[in-house]
C-alpha cells in the first residue's frame, strides 16, 4: 500500500533488531544510536536544506514585494488577498496539484514551501516598513533625506523587528510543514515517521526520534530567531518611556 | 514543459474524477468534516475557557505564548504519528491528535483578545460599579471577539486542511484517497486535492462570514484577512 | 550668497535674513486661500515668532521655507535667495527644523541622531564627536548622554537633543513648529528660558510657530500675528503690538490685560530712578526685578514705593505711580 512502491527501504526489519526493538518497547536508545548515522542525521540535514532554501527563496522574492508595496499602495490589498488565499490551500493538496507540473522533486516541494513562507513575510515586511512614526519621518525629510536615505536610514532599520519576527514564523511554519514532503519524497524528517507508520505495526522509536528532532528544530530555530531580534533591537530593549 | 498538453490532461481528467464520483467524495468530504468538527469542539472546550479566564486574570502569559511556540512548531505528521501509538489506529486518535494541533490558535487568541482589552476602558467599568462576570460579559467579550474569532478560524482551517495526513493514520476522509494514488491513481489524488482545497476555503469563507456577523458594529473593519501572521501550520 | 555681518557666539556662524513676497497658497477645493498674499521681512539674526489661531497659516507659512509644502505664487528668499533656486534636499541641510513631537530617529543613540545631517554631509568622525559635545553642552545636557537611546530620555530632554540636532550642521536659519507644546508647563517655561537665552548667544535667525500668545511675547524679538487664511494682521515688537495693537482682533488676541503684560517686558533696570538714600522706606529689590512684579509687590503688601537695589547698593526708588507713566 506504499505510495512510494520502490523507495528504497531504510530502516531495517524487525526480525534483525535488537531485544529492545523486537519487544516494541516505547523507545529505544540503541536503534537511535546505531542508525543515527544512516537515517536520522541525513534526514534532518535534509530538512534543514529544505528548510533553508524555502525561507531563502521566500525571502528573495517577498522582500522586493513589500518595497513596491510600500511604494505603490495599490499592489497590497490584492497581494493580500491572493496570499490569503493560498495560505488556506492544505499543504498535501498544494504538493499534489504540483505534481503533474513538476514531478516528484524537490522543485515541486519547494514551490509550495516558497509559497507558503512568501505568504507570512510579506505582510510582516509591509507591516514594518510601515511602522516608522509620522513625526520621525517628517523631521527626516525636514532635515534634507532623499527619499532613498529615508528608506535605508529610517524605515528600513525601523522594520528590522517586524521583518526578523516574520522570518521567525516563516522558519518554524517551513520546518513544520516540510514533514509533509515525506508523502512526496523520501526527505526530511517527515519520512521515517511516514516509513514508520506504514509497517503494520508502527515502530514507534522511529516516530518519536524523528518527531522529537522535527520539534526540536523547530522550536531551536524560534529561539535562535528571538535572540536575532534582541540583538538587532538594541533600542528597543532598555526603554523607559 | 510546464503547461503542456499533457499536464491539461491530467487536471481534465481530476475533473472529469471529480464528475464521476460525487457521492464518493461528498461522503469522504463528510467524513473530514465529521473529524475536524469534533476536533474543533474538543479545542474549543478544552482552550477556549482557559484562554479566557487565564487573559481576564492577566495570569498565565507564559502559557499563551507556549501555546502558540507550539501550535506552530509541531508538525502535524508528528502529532499523528505519536498519537496513533498512544492511542491505536481510527477515528478517536485522529480526533484527539487535530485537538490539540487546534488548541494551539485558540488558546493563543483567547488569551490575547482578552488580556488586550484597554485597561481603561475595563477600569471605567469597575469604577461604574460593574462586577467581574458582568465586565467580562458585556465589555471584555465583545471587545474580545474579533481577535478571538480570528483564532477559532485558524484552528478550524488548520485542522480541516490537516485532516487529509491523518488518512495515513486511519482518519479517512478525503486524505484516503489523496495518500491511496495506487487505486485511485493520479486523477483520483488530484481531484481529492481540489476537493480538499475547496474545502478549507468553504470552511474560511463561512467562518468569517460568521465573524462579521457576529463583531459589534463599533469593531468591524478590524481583523478579518489581514492578521496573516499569527497563522499557524497545516 | 552674502552674509550679514552679524556673527553668533558659541563658534555659530552668520544668520541669514528671510524675505516672504506676496506668497500664496491655496488648497484644491477650497474657497479660502491658507495663504494669501503674505509679506513679511525678517532681518537677518531675529528670532521672529508666527503667532495666531489654528488654521490661521503659521505652520503652512513655517513649511513654505523649507519647501515641505510648496507655495502657488509669490516667493520665499534667504539672503536674496528663493528657496526654488537650490535643490530641495540641499536646501534643507542648510534649515534647522524642529517639531512638537521631535521626531528623534528611535533606532539611533542621542549622540548618532545629533550628528545626521553631518553625516549626510560627510563629516569626518573627530569633527562630528567633538560638535556634539559642544551641543550637548550648548542645550543642557550631559556628554554621557550621547550614548543614550530616545526611548529613554524624558519629553523635555528629547526636545533639547530635538534642537541640538536642529543646530548640528550650523545653519543660518532655525524653523521651529510649536516646538513645546507637547510639555508640561514647567519644562515649557525652563525650556522657552534656555532657548532665548541661547539666542542671544548665537542669533541665528528664527521663526518659531506658536498659538500661545504668552510664548510669542515672551520670546520674540518681532511677532507676526496671522489669522485666519493667513492674513497678516500685524507685525511688530512685543511691546509695540501691546502698545497699539492694530485691531479688535489682535486686542482680544493678546489679551484685556496687555498693559501689565508690557510692564512685564521690562525690568527696574531700564528705568530712571528718583533717587533715594538708604533710609528711604520700603522693600529692596533687585534692579532685575521686572516692573509688574514690581507693582505687584506694592499692591500686596499697600506700600506706595519700593527700594531698587543692586546687590548692596541702593540705586534708588520707584513709586506706584510712576507705573503708569511708563507705559
């Protein structure tokens, strides 16, 4: 019943485990050890990958978005609308509907992921850009900044927190939902648990190893990303009024 | 290469799938929507009142802001996957696994729409000699509840458009035949998705058709779409 | 461009004189011009307030020097230039402007906000850190402020780092919109205090836009009263617009009580004393007392003189009735 008829089989049988494996106890330290090296890492290496490209690509393309946005009101509703839209799309059905265009690759999944993370930064980015106070920006231009300097000196260091807030939700949202490219591709972390669960009886080591490592990352990647913006925010951080 | 021939195909014949088969999907449709409502009604119940009277008290923000980490950093596959060793193969798994990926936005959004209410506005009414339950009630609520609405609608479409990946745990639903491509081949998984995708839009639409309905007059115009980024995964 | 000669103290350089001819403009839409036809010359080194009503122009006519908001016609001068002639960034280089809310760049240190327009002119590193000292000092502040972030200084303190960054680049002309009304009154008052006190100092030329008559008189060495739509109803000295004020509006405007507002205008140090000896009757007070307070001294405490001293000396006496005569 494998979707995957012909992937290449990566955890071994169960005759051949060890007592612990064998027994199907909850959790077994020795099967994470001995097959570290040929399943968890490289899927989580994987995932990072996927991870990592997403929010990149995402990041390329929103970012210049929300500058014409900034610029040229008119293009945001409908940005808004459209991104709204698409955000409502089942990450399974999105990847799908890919698939008769580009196959089972990675450009399929990392369509849909781009998609996704264009979604949750360019209202961010917009929103930040937005966020300079009136009064800084009147006394910016009475003082004799072009335009451009107000954008690089004042809006856009300004945008900073809203921007790296942004980035924080689309790296979590992006790990999280590339388990799903399991059903698609044998990547990321999504596929031992997917490998997993297809066995009649699921091996719930493997569910757990790699799901724990899924939440891990996602939640060590919030974390990173939260200190980011303490660390660019300095003015933010010690205020009195 | 991308918009060939062949590739119209295809979604002609998802189409055509769609056209042939409607009672089978609007029975699989059922199914989903029969798991997610209960989902839903599970986080309802179980969030809703915490999130509630944790922001009434100002109490408890550490939990809010835990909820939401973890409402976005929890793979759905994940919570499947782990419930269904809990808890065995079926209906009640999948329930409970969608409850708590639900929990999430609501808890969050609760908590939040109360704990936001203007202090001012909630002194003023203290002042004027209103008790707790009557503030609650006829000031910190409906001030509350497009935040709160919000919420509820994310939950609601994030649980319906992850119910289609608890097919691999036994959830049915339209998922079965979008994971199941060896019977239902290609038109089979496609025309599920754009069922699927249908769905959740169905489901987004209605929901905040009801959000409007039901935010004072004084409040419309607030969120409804533009609150994207507290959106969580699916 | 040629300069007056006036030079400031405190290393400024010259001010610049301003000419408004026959500018006006109006509003798309609307009947009533938010200016019409004004004229007005301030010579270089004055610090001339635009005083007035809400919708009376002033901060329109303030904007219109800078080119934040353009005039339809007529023309705006500095030294004999028209403010179109230069390109309008350079232009604002050269134009100290400071607004109610400040505008203090959030994300940028006291000492970074101070030295912007500097750096946009390319400064070098040593020249920028030690003007900002000499400004921190010149407005009352610390030089350990400089590292300090907006959010953490008070209203009244933003307001002087407001001006200090107004004065960084050393412009002949300083625009000021309502720089204080976002203060409480006491900060308001210390504040007004050190401003006029630092004009004297460095006299650059000024225009500061009020709706309080009390800081127009206080601190102006000429008032232009506007009114509605703009119309310049009078231009003149404090004292003179107290004196003979032009017309019912600007009697109301500056209030019933205009003759003890004059008395206050002065000291006992500008006046001739009778003489008198040490032994004369009365309270002592310093030759810096202002002439109202001077009175009023009188009407508390029913004496009909008062003893004007300077630090031990007796300079001589001042009688009730001379009060009047004054005026």
């Amino acid at each position: 019943m494998s979707v995957l008829a012909g992937a290449p089989v990566v955890i071994p049988n169960f005759g051949q485990g060890s007592a612990c494996v064998t027994g199907d106890h909850a959790f077994c330290w020795d099967w994470v050890s001995e097959h570290w090296g040929d399943t968890l890492q490289p899927a989580l290496v994987q995932h990072i990958e996927l991870t990592a490209i997403a929010v990149g690509i995402g990041f390329a393309l929103a970012f210049p978005l929300a500058l014409l946005a900034h610029r040229y009101r008119r293009i945001e509703h409908p940005v808004g609308v459209v991104s709204a839209l698409l955000y409502t799309i089942p990450s399974l059905a999105l990847f799908q509907l890919l698939v008769p265009f580009t196959g089972l690759t990675w450009t399929t999944v990392e369509i849909a992921l781009v998609s996704y993370t264009l979604v949750i930064l360019f209202p961010n980015i917009v929103t930040g850009l937005d966020g300079a106070p009136d009064d800084v920006l009147e006394a910016a231009r009475g003082m004799g900044l072009t335009p451009m300097q107000v954008l690089t000196r004042v809006e856009l260091p300004l945008a900073v927190p809203a921007i790296v807030g942004g980035l924080r939700i689309a790296v979590v949202s992006t790990v999280t939902i590339a388990t799903i490219a399991a059903f698609l591709l044998p990547d990321g972390l999504g596929y031992p648990i997917f490998l997993a669960l297809k066995e009649p009886t699921p091996f719930k080591t493997e569910i757990y190893a790699a799901g724990g490592l899924a939440v891990a990352l996602a939640i060590g990647c919030d974390l990173l990303l939260q200190a980011l913006r303490r660390a660019l925010v300095p003015w933010a951080s010690r205020g009195l009024a | 290469m991308l918009f060939d021939t062949a590739n119209l195909h295809t979604f002609a014949a998802a189409l055509r799938f769609i056209g042939d088969h409607p009672g089978f999907l609007a029975q699989k449709a059922l199914e989903q929507l029969e798991l997610s409502g209960a989902a839903l009604g599970i986080a309802l119940a179980v969030a809703l009142p915490v999130g509630l009277a944790l922001g009434h008290f100002h109490r408890g923000s550490g939990l809010a802001i835990a909820a939401s980490i973890v409402g976005r950093g929890l793979p759905s596959l994940v919570l499947i996957a782990a419930f269904l060793t809990l808890l065995g193969i079926g209906f009640v798994n999948n329930m409970v696994a969608l409850a708590v990926l639900g929990s999430g936005p609501i808890l969050t959004n609760s908590y939040d729409s109360v704990e936001r209410v203007d202090k001012d506005v909630v002194e003023a009414a203290r002042g004027m000699g209103m008790t707790r339950p009557q503030i609650l009630r006829r000031i910190e609520l409906p001030l509350a509840i497009p935040l709160l609405f919000t919420g509820i609608r994310i939950s609601a479409v994030t649980i319906v458009a992850t119910a289609p990946i608890a097919a691999i745990a036994g959830g049915g639903g339209l998922g079965d035949v979008i994971v199941n491509q060896a019977s239902y081949r290609l038109s089979g998984v496609l025309g599920a998705s754009l069922c699927v995708m249908a769905l959740s839009a169905l489901v987004f639409v209605a929901l905040a058709g009801l959000q409007i309905g039901v935010t004072p007059r004084g409040l419309r115009g607030t969120t409804v779409i533009s609150d994207l980024p507290r959106k969580e995964q699916q | 461009m040629c300069r007056d000669q006036k030079h400031g103290g405190a290393g400024m350089s010259a001010a610049a004189e301003i000419v408004f001819d026959h500018v006006t403009k109006r509003y798309a839409g609307r009947n009533a011009a938010a200016l019409d036809d004004l004229s007005l010359e301030i010579p270089a080194g004055t610090f001339c307030v635009l005083v007035g009503p809400s919708g009376g122009g002033k901060t329109t006519a303030l904007k219109m020097v800078n080119r934040l908001i353009p005039f339809d016609s007529g023309d705006i001068r500095i030294d004999g230039r028209s403010v179109r002639d230069l390109p309008v960034t350079e232009l604002r280089r050269g134009i100290g402007y400071v607004i109610q809310q400040v505008g203090l760049f959030p994300h940028l240190t006291v000492g970074e906000n101070i030295s912007t327009v500097p750096r946009l002119l390319g400064w070098g590193r040593q020249q920028m850190g030690a003007r900002t000292l000499e400004l921190l000092d010149l407005v009352g502040l610390e030089p350990d402020d400089a590292k300090r972030y907006p959010a953490q200084l008070s209203g009244g303190q933003r307001q002087r780092v407001g001006l200090a960054r107004a004065l960084a680049a050393d412009p002949p002309v300083l625009l000021m919109d309502e720089p204080f009304g976002a203060l409480d009154p006491i900060t308001r008052l210390r504040l007004q205090t050190e401003l006029h006190r630092l004009h004297r100092e460095v006299e650059k030329t000024v225009i500061f836009v009020t709706h309080d008559v009390d800081e127009a008189i206080q601190m102006g060495d000429r008032i232009a009263i506007l009114r509605e739509g703009g119309v310049l109803v009078q231009y003149d000295t404090p004292d003179a617009i107290l004196a003979h004020p032009a017309d019912e509006f600007v009697a109301k405007f500056v209030g019933e009580d205009r003759a003890l507002r004059r008395l206050a205008l002065r000291t006992l140090a500008d006046v001739t004393l009778k003489p008198g000896s040490p032994s004369e009757p009365g309270d002592r007070v310093s030759k810096d007392t202002t002439i109202r307070n001077a009175v009023s001294l009188m009407l508390e405490t029913r004496t009909e003189q008062v003893v004007v001293v300077d630090g031990e000396t007796v300079l001589g006496v001042f009688r009730l009735d001379e009060a009047g005569e004054i005026l």
